[in-house]
C-alpha cells in the first residue's frame, strides 16, 4: 500500500458474542493498517476491553483503494 494512496475497509466487527450478538460491519477509510486501527482504537464508542481483536480483523478485511481522495475515519458502522 502506497503512503499517498487511501482504502476503504470493510471490517467484520471484532467484538465476539454474546456482547454483539449478531456482530456487524465497520467501514473505515485510511491510508494503512495501522491508521486504520488508530481510528478504531481511537473511537469512543466501541468498547475498550475488545481493542486488542482489532489489528486482526483489520488484518483479513476486504480493502478496497479509492480513485478519488477522502477523509480517513470511519464511514459507516452497522454492529449489534
């Protein structure tokens, strides 16, 4: 992955059952991995004791490279 270019991942979410029950989606775009983690690890509102599951989601994630330029964070997230 080039420094300059940016992705969108499409992350199954890493918090496991029964507190997800049904799991979800997370779209982030970023740069990296490791930007990508640094947005997720970063947000409030996923629950922190899970923080550590992420990089290995992230890791399998479909990625997608964008031909236009965007905002890294997180775009949609549908999780249960």
């Amino acid at each position: 992955m080039s420094s300059k270019d940016k992705y969108l991942f499409i992350i199954d979410y890493w918090v496991p059952f029964p507190t997800s029950e049904y799991g979800g989606i997370v779209n982030v775009i970023a740069s990296n991995e490791q930007e990508c983690f640094e947005i997720l690890a970063n947000e409030e509102s996923f629950c922190e004791d899970y923080v550590h599951l992420i990089m290995e989601k992230i890791v399998t994630a479909t990625k997608l490279k964008l031909a236009d330029d965007y905002e890294c964070d997180i775009i949609d997230a549908f999780i249960t």
